[in-house]
C-alpha cells in the first residue's frame, strides 16, 4: 500500500534497551542487570506517590479530567503561571510533537544543536521540515546565530541542560541569543533535567514565567520522567503563552495521560523533599564517575543531569564498550549514532555505580589487549 | 504568532463531563453522581488487574519495555497471528492518529458514516483531508459504496459496532462491501466494542485474523478501554498485515503507554472470565433501558455495545435532558453535536441505573411541563 510521501524520510527513535530484552538475549538473571542507559531515577518513585497510586489503583477503568485542572494547578502555583499557560504531554516528548506540527509543514526549517534529544529530528522529519544542525556537538550560540541569520527558521530547539551529552548554556546567554530571533520563529526551551542544572549552578537556571514573558515566543518544557521520578508514566508539560498553548489544544488527543499518570504527577509535585534528596544524591555519586575517567584517562563532558558521558577519543570504540557492558548485564547507551564516541550512563545509586566501575574495568581492560 | 494554516481547519474532542467538574461546578457530592457518559465499565476494573498494579507500583520511574514484547505475544497468541501484526497505542484512538497521518495529506478523502466516532474527522482534518459522510445516521454500506464510487476515497472508517450509535453492521455484508474496495484504499474496522457484539451475535463477530488476510488493505483496532475495564489507561491496538504495521511504527513515539498501562494490559488478557461476566451483566442491565425507553414512548437503537441511545424525536430536547440530569449528577452524553436528538447512557451497575431512572423520571416531568 502506498503511504504519504514524508515517511519515507522518518527516523525511528532507538529507546534504551529494557532489563527483558537483556534476560531474554544475554541470560543474564534479572536481578543482576544494571540499567543506567535511560536516565531513569535510580532512588526509584516517591513511596508518597507509590502509596497514592496503590490507593487508587482500583480507578483504572475510569477515564481521567480530560482538563486536568488539579495538575494545571499545581503546575501554574509551582511557576507562577496561569493553568492557561499550560498544556500536559504523555512526556514532554509529546508537547514537542504538537509544536513541530503546529509550526511546520514542508516548507519549514527547524535548527538544532549537533547532538541532542532525537525526538526534535524524529518529530520535525514526520512534519516534512528541513533539519539545520549547528557543527559543533555541544551548544554553541555563536553557531546558533550564524547559521539562524544565514538561512532562517521556523523553529529552534534549545534542549538546557543538553541530553544526550549533559552540557548547559548560562540563561543570561540564553537571553542574549533570543534578543535576535524574529517573534515569528518558535522557539523550545526543553527543561527536562532543569531541576539538576539549577541546583548545580544558579547561573543556569531558567524560570518559565519569565522567560515565556520576556519572550512570547518561547515554549519551555518540563518533565515528570525525571527528578521526579516518573519515567514510566509518560508526562510532561509545556508553558507559553496563552496563544501558543491554545493552538496546542488542537492537536491534544483527549485523555493523553492516563487516569494513574494523572494522579502521580499531582502527587509528585507535593513531595519536593524526595525530588531534591535525589538531586543532591545525583552530583554527589557523579563526582565518582569524573574521578573514575580521569584515572582511566578519558575525558567527561561536565554534566548538569543526571547522566554523564565519557568519551573515548581514539582510546575504545564506544560501541564495542557498550556491546560488551550489556552482555555483562549493564546496560547504558552508546552514543555512535548521534555521531560520537562516546557512551551515556545514567548517574545509578550507590551500589549501581560501584558495580559499573567493576564491570567497566574488566571490559576496558580486554578491549585494551 | 502564525501556526500552519491546516489548524484553522481542525475540530476539538468533546469529552464526556469528569466527576470533579460536576462537584466544583454544581456542588454536588462526589459520592452521590452517576458516571455514565464514557462507556466505562461499570464493574471496575479486574480485582487480578487491580492487584498487579499495587504489586509494581513503586516501577513508575522505570520506562516501559518499548519493544512491548509480551503485550505483543499475548495478542498475537489471543487473535492468531504474529506480533509483526500488531502495533501498541495510547488507546486505539492513537492508532487511528498513526493510520491517517502515514496515510492522508491535504489531496486525500476519508469516508465515514454521519454519525461515529469523533476522532476519525479530528485526525482527518489534523492531516488535512476532506471529510465524505454518508447521509444516514447509522451505517449504510450502499451509501458507502455509493459514495464510494463517486468521490473515491483513500480511507474508510467502519465502526463495528458504532459509536456513539450502538448499531453494527452484520460481518457477512462487510466482507461483501470490502471485496468492492481497491486494495490502495485503507479501510479501518474499528473493533473498540467487538467484545460486546460479539457476544449478543454472532454475525457481527469480525476475526482480526481473517479480516486482514481476506483484505489485506483493512486495519482492525482493538481496546483495552471498554470490556477490558482499562479506560483510564490508554491502551489500544491495531492489527493488520506487516507492511502497514512496519509504517505505523515509523510515526509511533517512543514509549507511547505508560509501565503500568503495559502491565494492566498484560494481566488483563488473563482474566478474561472477568471480561464475559462484565459483557453479560452489561446486557441484562441493558434490557431495563429498553423496557424504560418503551414505556416512555420513546425509542431507541438497538445496541450492540455497553451503551444505548434513547432518541426523544419531537418529545424532548436531548440538550436540555442532559443539562438536567447533570445538574442532578448524573453525567450521560448528549448526542446534539453530532446532529441527533438523542442521549447515550452507557449502561450502568444495577443500582447505577435504578438511580438514573428515578432522576430521568423527575427531569423528563419536568421538561413536560
């Protein structure tokens, strides 16, 4: 059967592998399987959340508030926004959906770093747009600005801090470079690890109301699937303004979360003690991973998340370093096919990092003979 | 700012009414109003179900294995054939979404019945297509055919069993129209309340399996919302021949439901003795309807699914019936924005619709007078 002419230019995300998928093709016992390839929280769920949803468990069969007014809320009093600014995402993945094909068509042109979240390119091909990429791997606004002035575009993503390399940009930079985009251009500020980044450095922290009333054509998106712990419950949020956010209200399926999703998140948002716990304890065990390249002799990019990527330069193919992580039973992401070598390991608790480092010795040192 | 130009074109979902906004808008007690509005199964969801959820609760922060590798084997083994069949959405509601966008563009036409599911239009008109309804309120596969012959059409919708109708179409007259349907033309049977039909007849039975292998060019979709007491779950799926399923993956997002959705949905094909108990309650209960409708003096559709239509004709306005009913916290559809003069009342618990008797008994006098 033929199809529409824009899929045969789609790209399909490659998730991290899950634990069953480890099980199933290595016969590695469940409870030895390490997975730090998805940037999941490694203190697991709130038990506040984990003892809400139990509660409610029984409510399955029932739809949720389609407005979703208890979240919007909650969400509007945490920023200082209305429940108008506002628009709930199964992820904030899908927000980014309503916005590249709210803005783009075949004509459009949405400008990217080198190397970020794939879903902007995944979203923005299956819109039919042209993808423009700075060069350099890492943010860089110089590039940004260079390449917004000589060719245009509908779209910018700014993801701060970066995913998948871990980098932020100083808000104040971030200020400067929007001075000089044009209202029409919509611009994403993708937030979903802005909870470590703030508490790493204030410098890089972004506050939504005001960026979005600075600059009204913004969008910033935070996610549950984070600091809050709530990977597997898909939600996310965008904040803008109202005109923006309307718009988006035409492209929202109804009921885009689920009935528990819904109920995780509004209680997610009452227990910021667990949230910044979990931070804390996320720079803490990073410091181990920048000590552990460092003795190896590779280098780190800084990270702001909850995530660092090591790169190998010419010393380990990092494909081969992951292959060999995840038949051990530790599963982290190669970052071969966003054009470098290097891997992503999610900061894992404690006892995780202790056994990545065990593990990572052994396989570095037969890559090595 | 300037959004593209397809959006002005596009149609909002009108929920049916949440519990919270009947409390917060007329103040009535949330223990006291009646939720029949969603074709929610009234049983609640299974007590196995219910359980398992409690048991995993505290794996929110774990993304759902995205391959969806044992929901996949539990259907492909329920409705023989293979998970290469099979793709997994928020509801079936996001495979429809999938289906018209790898399908449809502006220059495309889908073809649906006057009166069904709103989102066939809604994504229709997302895509860009023009929208061909047949002029009976029920579905009438001449019309169809001859619609069919003079416009063309690059879909066709059938829901078998229709909602919000509640009619459906005998499979032995599908198969007959379905012979007449180029083979470049998609055809979506939307099976969401198959479970129900299947079980008052026989003849409206549709068999995923040999429906796509008869005609490769049909889709069928399936729900864990209704008989499978999962509507606040979002969880559906589509079944048809792999070269369609491989497209429909090239625009699923990553991690489309959520790690307890996936789970629910798992446990739920277990217990399918709870799903025939619901299906026969439902049907009994619904006998009380039509013997209510009856002695009113009015009429109603002969239905096939967990809801049924009154029609009021010239005797009432189903617009001001609903209104009444709501403000006395009993929330039903009310069917004025798809052109009828008609409600639909999913068929509630025993005690559930005793009450909805008592109240419509009060409203409809008092509208009499």
């Amino acid at each position: 059967m033929k199809f529409n002419k824009v899929l045969d230019n789609c790209k399909i995300y490659e998730a991290g592998k899950p634990i069953e998928l480890v099980v199933r093709e290595y016969g590695v016992d469940t409870k030895d399987i390490v997975k730090l390839a998805s940037n999941e929280n490694p203190y697991g769920t709130s038990p506040k959340v984990t003892k809400k949803i139990q509660d409610i468990s029984k409510n399955m069969f029932m739809y949720p508030d389609d407005s979703m007014y208890e979240l919007k809320e909650a969400l509007a009093n945490k920023f200082k926004v209305t429940s108008e600014n506002i628009v709930i995402g199964a992820g904030s993945d899908q927000v980014i959906d309503f916005l590249v094909k709210a803005k783009c068509d075949e004509n459009s042109k949405i400008l990217m770093s080198k190397t970020t979240f794939a879903m902007y390119e995944i979203y923005g091909r299956q819109a039919g747009a042209e993808i423009l990429r700075t060069p350099d791997d890492q943010h860089n606004l110089e590039q940004f600005e260079a390449m917004y002035k000589e060719h245009g575009a509908d779209m910018i993503f700014l993801c701060l801090p970066n995913n998948p390399l871990g980098e932020c940009l100083d808000t104040k930079d971030v200020y400067e470079f929007l001075e000089k985009i044009d209202s029409e251009t919509l611009v994403v500020v993708d937030g979903a690890y802005q909870e470590y980044a703030a508490f790493k450095d204030s410098k890089k922290r972004i506050d939504p109301a005001d960026l979005i009333n600075k600059f009204p054509n913004t969008v910033y998106l935070g996610t549950f699937s984070k600091a809050y712990a709530l990977g597997g419950m898909r939600t996310g949020y965008g904040i803008g303004q109202v005109d923006i956010i309307k718009t988006m209200y035409k492209l929202r399926p109804p009921f885009n979360i689920s009935t528990l999703s819904l109920a995780a998140a509004i209680e997610a948002l009452k227990d910021e003690e667990f949230v910044n716990e979990c931070i804390k304890l996320n720079f803490d065990e990073m410091k181990r991973y920048e000590e552990y390249a460092l003795n190896k002799g590779f280098s780190y990019i800084d990270s702001y998340t909850n995530f660092i990527t090591l790169k190998f330069e010419d010393k380990y193919i990092s494909k081969e370093v992951a292959q060999n992580l995840l038949e051990r039973g530790i599963i982290i992401r190669d970052l071969t096919s966003y054009g470098v070598n290097a891997i992503r390991i999610t900061i894992g608790s404690e006892e995780q990092n202790t056994k990545v480092f065990k593990v990572l010795d052994e396989v570095l040192d037969e890559l090595k003979k």
